[in-house]
C-alpha cells in the first residue's frame, strides 16, 4: 500500500527527530562509556567521550577494537594521538547522525585520513567529494599541502589538486598558498614538467617564496639566505629556459645565482653541448609545439584540416618532448566543417608522453584515421 503524504511526512519528521536524539546524546555526553585522548602529536590534545555501542556498530575498527583480540582496556583513556580534535569530532557527529556540522577546508583532508583509518567509507565519500568541488586555483595549494601530509594515497584529491596546478599554473603560483609550503611540497611542485607557464614566471615565484621563507625565520633577504630556504628546489627552477633577457635581468641581477652558474647557462643557451652543472633544459610540456609545416598548437585552440585529408591525429616535437595533442570535435564543428569545407578538430589537452635527449627539432604531421 502506497503510503499517504501525512505519514511520509511524519517518517520524515521521526527521521529527523531520532537524528537529533542521536546528536543530542553526543552533545552531552551522558552515559558515555570509553575516553579517547586524542591529538597529542596534532598541538591540541582533548579528551573526548563516546559510547561503545554505538562507535562499535558503526565501525569494523572500533568493533574489533573494543570486542575483539585488541580490545582497550575498560576505564582507561585510549590514546589517538595522530588526529586532531576537529576532524576526530568530525567523525562521532557523522557516526551518531550521518551528517557532519563543521566540515570546511581547514579540516576535510584530516576527516578524510579520519575516515580512512576507521573503515567509515560514506564519510570518505563525502569528505572527497567536498574537496573535489571546492578546488580552484587560489585554494588548491592549501587541498594539496593537506593532502601529501594526511592522505598521501587518495588518488582523486592529488590528481585533481596537481590536475589544477597544471593547467592554472600561472594563477596557482600567485596565489596566497603557495608561499606557504614547505620546500619539499615546493620541490615537487618544480619538478613537474607539465606546469602551463613561463620559466620566467616560475622563477618570481620562487624568489618570493624564498623572501616568505626567511621572513618566518626571521632572516633578512640576502642572496645567501634566500639560496639556504630553498635549498635543492633551487635546481628545479629551468633557468636554461628563460630568455637572456630574463636570465640577466632576474635571477643574476638579484644575485639568486652566482655568476658561474649565469655564465654555464648562458653558454649552454648558447652551445646545448656545454656542461649545465645541475640546472634543466628540459622543456615543460606547455611549450609551444610545431609540425613540420610551421604550424602552432594550444590547448583550446581549433584546428583546421582539409576535407580531403581526412581525420589526422598530430604527433608532435618539441627538442626533447614527444607530444601528442587530444583532439575533439568543437560544438559548432559542423557548421564550420560546412562553411570552411574542412575538418574542424579542437585541442583539448597537450601531453608529454616520452621523453629523449637525442631526437631532432621537428617531426612532421603522423596521419591516423580517428
């Protein structure tokens, strides 16, 4: 029997009532019967009451952890000290009521790590999916630095935060967060070869990130100091890349490099045969890529083939990089296909997919029917 509109509502209403009955009693913590010290390692520790019942049949993790062999000793504190307060809170008010109250950027990836470690796979889901739909180029230094240090193996955050650091590299090195990682998130932020700017561009950003570096310890802005914060990441910077200009003008006018090493990469510029000592020339692979016949290609950019050369598929080379460009069919390729008599075919990505030290400048258009 179908049920009315009045007794959907009143299930609803009793829906709802049971959920604040759940979250009133983790409010107050009556009748709690297990004590978590948790956070000691996060730099707030906080005692926090639960009931085991209710965190048992919920979670495989506490089940075992209360009823199986690892079972915690009745009265005493269990010690949780590698979450922290919040995310840990988290956790009770989505076991007691299936919502969570406080999620927000600060502490979603701790909630995740939460999540993770005591099998809750909704929650998991939830925490993902608010990271995922938050993410932009201003905040995705503050999803990525949270994301190495607490949930290293989440694949859909990372690629998604290094997805938007790739393709927005220019506004996510100008963002407030990026001055604030740590170097070895900086290192790895430089390493990649698939940052969509100028050399020059990353090399600014990397001397305020120093300057930010010596102001936290308090040093003053020397080229010696700025050198000392950045340690390594100094040689992930392609300083071979930058115009003479820019070279000359940026990181030896500010003294960021010694004059040997300004020399060697000016020479290398130069004479690819001169040693580099420990700097790249190796291209990112947003650099401009060319066929045979001259031709430019972007990402966004629409590209037109004769009809009569049917659909052709563009293996690119750029000195080092192989590259492939994905192509799709535009919204209004029809029209233009008419119009122009010609393939329409739009770039949707650029990608590096080998690399070699040895092959030639350019090679020209390889045809593969799509």
């Amino acid at each position: 029997m179908a049920q009315s509109p009045a007794s959907f509502v009143s299930s609803e209403r009793r829906g709802v009532q049971i959920a604040n009955r759940w979250k009133n009693a983790l409010a107050s913590r009556e009748l709690t019967d297990v004590e978590f010290a948790v956070g000691r390692q996060c730099g707030g520790a906080k005692t926090i009451r639960a009931h085991r019942l209710i965190l048992s049949m919920s979670s495989d993790v506490f089940h075992t952890m209360f009823n199986g062999s690892l079972t915690e000793r009745v009265g005493a504190a269990i010690d949780i000290p590698d979450i922290p307060p919040n995310a840990f809170d988290n956790m009770l008010c989505y076991i007691y009521t299936g919502s969570v109250d406080d999620l927000k950027p600060e502490n979603v990836l701790q909630t995740l790590y939460c999540a993770d470690k005591y099998d809750l796979p909704w929650l998991a889901e939830l925490s993902t999916d608010f990271v995922l739909d938050q993410l932009k180029p201003d905040n995705c230094l503050m999803y990525l630095a949270n994301a190495l240090r607490w949930t290293p193996d989440c694949d859909p955050v990372l690629e998604k935060c290094w997805g938007v650091v790739d393709e927005s590299t220019v506004a996510v090195l100008q963002s407030d967060y990026f001055v604030q990682l740590d170097r070895a998130q900086l290192e790895l932020l430089l390493r990649r070869d698939a940052l969509s700017a100028e050399e020059h561009a990353v090399y600014t950003a990397v001397e305020k990130w120093a300057t930010a570096a010596c102001d936290r310890k308090n040093l003053a802005s020397t080229p010696s100091n700025r050198r000392r914060m950045l340690g390594t990441a100094l040689f992930r910077v392609r300083f071979p890349l930058m115009t003479d200009a820019q070279l000359f003008c940026g990181p030896a006018k500010t003294g960021l490099l010694n004059p040997k090493e300004v020399c060697q990469i000016g020479q290398h510029k130069h004479d690819p045969a001169a040693p580099l000592m420990e700097f790249s020339s190796r291209p990112r692979a947003h650099i401009v890529c060319r066929t045979s016949g001259g031709a430019t290609f972007k990402k966004g950019e629409k590209i037109f083939f004769p009809a009569s050369s049917g659909y052709w598929y563009p293996a690119i080379m750029t000195n080092d990089y192989k590259v492939f460009c994905d192509l799709f069919k535009s919204e209004n390729a029809k029209k233009e296909e008419k119009d122009k008599e010609a393939v329409v075919l739009q770039v949707l990505r650029i990608r590096a997919v080998e690399y070699s030290e040895t092959w030639s400048a350019r090679v020209g258009l390889h045809g593969r029917n799509l």
